[in-house]
C-alpha cells in the first residue's frame, strides 16, 4: 500500500521508549511479587516495542531511497556507533563476564572462542545481554532490507514467525526444552529468546506496520485500537502469571518473550502513531531512554558492589530507584558534553 500517514507527531514514542526503559531497569533490579508484575511480566513489551518503533522508521528510509543497500549500510553503522560506544564504557564488566565463561566453558579453548565470537555477532557477550537489541537491530536491518527486494511484508513475517517460537519456546514456555539435554545445551549457549530469533520478527512487524500504515495508522479508530491495546494487556498479565505459576518458564526469570507480547507491543506503537501528544522535552526523553537502557548495569553492578564493600542491607526496590536516578543524571552529563564539546564521540552515545 502507498498510502501516506498524516500524523507526524512522535511524542508520544519518545515518552513511551523512556517507561520502557525504565521497566527494563525493574526487570534486572526488582524481586518477586509486585516486582515480578513490573519486570519480568510487564516490562516484557520494552523490546519488542523498540523493535518494531526501529523497524518502522527503517522501513521509510527504506522506501524513499533507490539504493537500498546505501540506506542498509547507513542504518547498520549508526546502530553500530552506538554499539562501539557502550561498550567501550561497559568494558569492565564485560571483560568480567568475558573472563566468566572461559573459566566455566566446558569446551576446548578453541571451540569456547569459536562460540565466543558467534555469540558476540549474533547476540551480545555471554553473559552481558545488554547489546542483544543492537546486534539484532543491525543483523534485522541486512537480512529483512535485502529480502524486502522481493518479498512483501506479509511474507515477512510469515517467515519470521518460526524463529519467533523458537524464542517463545526457549524461555516462557522452556518446560519443553528442560526435557532434552541437547536442546538444553544449544538454548544456554545461544539465547534464543534475546537473540535475531525474536528480533527478526519484531523487526519484520514494523516493516509491515509502515507498508500498511493506511490500514493501521489512518484506518483504524482508537475507539477500537485503544480497547484491544486494554484487551492485550490483560493477556499479558494473565499468559504471564498462568505460565510461572504453572512452572513453565525455562528457569526463574526467563519470561523474555511470550504470545500476548505481540499485539500488546504492536497496538501500542499504534496508539503512539495516533495519539497527537505533544511534549516538551521529548528529544530528551529519547536520549534518556538510550542511556538509561544502555548503562544500567554500571548503575547495578556498581551500586552492589558498594553496598557489599561497606556491609550495607540493599533494598531492590532503592537499587532501581537509583539506577533510574544514576542513568538519568549520566543522560544529562553526556547531553551538556556533546553540546559543549564538538566532538563526535558524545553524539555516538545516543
């Protein structure tokens, strides 16, 4: 379809990339009950959400140039800028968690490197799954971009929804693979479920959601959109809760990706196409929401560390407080050097 969208206030994206960044902060901080409600049944819809938001702006770049692969290439090295900044200032800890899984790999050292160096690639540093969204955002872009050469969106997804059950079925519903021992081996080493396997398809969403925007963006009412969004997110909270009290998740905290997901973050970026909210410092709410994703673990890690050097009682709920405040206030320190220096490297930060 070549029909053209009317809206063109974000806002609303912005303010909703930066509660999803906060919710992933809740998914590595906070502890069962109401914690488990806001982090690992909730703040599921982060990515997913982020995804498909990328995929859709990458889709119009996409149309509105002849040379595809030139708009491919340009799309790859931003996100890897990005990449190649973090971690560079998460360096620490990803050498720690580097030196962790030679030290616990049960494979030859050449064949531990070898697993290494794909896992990198494909995900993120065992270990340190922070970049996971990245990596797959880049590998998304050459795999879907070239296919959508000769391929509608529809068949897209299509093709990307098999990967999509692998990621469901490695971590909300991994009852199946603790059975196999082989199974088991290959899920712990690749992470399907934060990995290209769910990314493609989310990715492959947004492309369709751009290529049918008349239909969903300009075609579709809130007085519809707005309850199945309510009725989704009830899904959520139902098919999360039902799945870990029935003990399916592949271990404690593995609910990465589930069924209910999908329409939720889907209608939600619709809603944040439709909505026309504008605000103020939006720009600064999606710089925000990049640091804030990105640095948290130097937040988490350091703020432990501390605690357990001077034999201080850590309240989990005073960790997320603090890593929200600690990446917020570190937002603000790289946003006054990138204005007061002009110096690229403050610009690959966002």
């Amino acid at each position: 379809m070549n029909n053209k969208t009317t809206l063109k206030q974000y806002d609303l994206i912005d303010l909703v990339k930066y509660v999803g960044s906060i919710f992933i902060v809740f998914i590595h901080t906070l502890p069962s009950g109401i914690g488990m409600q806001l982090g690992n049944i909730l703040g599921r819809f982060a990515v997913p959400f982020f995804l498909i938001v990328s995929a859709y702006f990458f889709k119009r770049k996409l149309s509105g140039m002849q040379d595809v692969d030139l708009q491919i290439q340009y799309y790859s090295l931003r996100i890897f800028k990005l990449y190649l900044f973090w971690l560079v200032v998460n360096l620490p800890f990803i050498a720690y968690s580097t030196l962790l899984f030679f030290r616990d790999s049960q494979f030859s050292l050449g064949k531990a490197s070898f697993i290494f160096i794909i896992t990198c690639l494909y995900n993120a540093v065992p270990g340190y799954g922070i970049s996971w969204y990245l990596t797959t955002s880049i590998l998304s872009a050459w795999v879907l971009g070239k296919l959508a050469k000769r391929f509608s969106s529809i068949a897209l997804v299509g093709m990307t929804f098999p990967f999509f059950l692998v990621s469901v079925f490695s971590s909300m519903y991994g009852v199946v693979m603790r059975r196999f021992s082989s199974l088991n081996m290959w899920r712990s080493l690749f992470s399907p479920a934060n990995s290209i396997f769910a990314g493609l398809f989310f990715f492959a969403l947004g492309m369709l959601l751009f290529e049918y925007r008349g239909f969903w963006i300009d075609g579709f009412s809130l007085k519809w959109i707005l309850p199945l969004a309510a009725v989704s997110l009830l899904g959520v909270l139902l098919e999360g809760n039902f799945a870990i009290i029935r003990h399916l998740p592949y271990a404690p905290g593995t609910t990465d990706q589930y069924f209910m997901l999908v329409p939720f973050a889907f209608l939600l970026t619709i809603i944040c196409f439709k909505v026309p909210v504008k605000l103020k410092h939006a720009r600064s709410l999606r710089r925000a929401s990049t640091v804030t994703y990105l640095s948290q673990f130097i937040f988490i890690f350091g703020i432990k560390f501390v605690c357990l050097h001077f034999g201080i009682e850590l309240n989990q709920y005073v960790l997320a407080l603090l890593t929200i405040i600690g990446t917020f206030i570190l937002y603000l320190l790289l946003d006054s050097l990138e204005k007061r220096y002009p110096f690229k490297i403050f610009r690959c930060a966002f």
